[in-house]
C-alpha cells in the first residue's frame, strides 16, 4: 500500500491511496474496508471483486457515501480468497491528511 500518508486534495501528489496485488494465479476475490481510527467502518472498498493476477485498488479519502472523511488515522482491512480455499487477512495503517 503506497503512499503512508496521503492527502486527496487534487493536487497531484499523493491524492489517492493505492493498493496493489500480485497473485500466484487469477481467481481472487477480494473484500477491502476502510475502518476509521474508532474501528468503524468508513467505506467498502471492494466487495466480493474478482482479482486479475496483477493490479491495485485506489481509495479517494471519501466515505461511502462520497462524503468527504476527516484527517486522522485509518485501517484499511483486506481480506482475500479463491476457490480452492486460499484465504488471508492483512491489516495496514495509512494517515488521511487534509488542508483546512
């Protein structure tokens, strides 16, 4: 997950939160929540989406509802599996900054 801190004000740097993958075979499918600092859930990401072998996922800093979320620390929680019963959890911290 790149960058560690990001800052989605359209500036061109560091505007999205980029989550890549590279999988041993096609056939993952992927769930991604955004969990704010409370743990509770700001946005799904992805639900149930079946993953290529390679590519990433970009969160915009926005809740589900595409409101814009406060600055501060978030979780963003990836669960992925296949049919053949593969599954993994993977747990990383990012920071939302914001210019008020």
């Amino acid at each position: 997950m790149t960058p560690d801190i990001f800052s989605p004000d359209n500036d061109g740097t560091a505007d999205f939160a980029t989550i890549d993958y590279n999988f041993p075979s096609p056939g993952y499918v992927a769930n991604i929540t955004i969990f704010n600092a409370s743990v509770r859930p700001v946005r799904y990401l992805q639900r149930n989406a079946l993953s290529g072998i390679r590519g990433y996922y970009r969160w915009d800093g926005l809740a589900d509802k595409k409101g814009k979320l406060p600055q501060g620390i978030y979780i963003i929680y990836t669960e992925i599996y296949n049919a053949e019963g593969k599954k993994k959890q993977f747990k990383n911290v990012i920071v939302l900054a914001r210019r008020y």
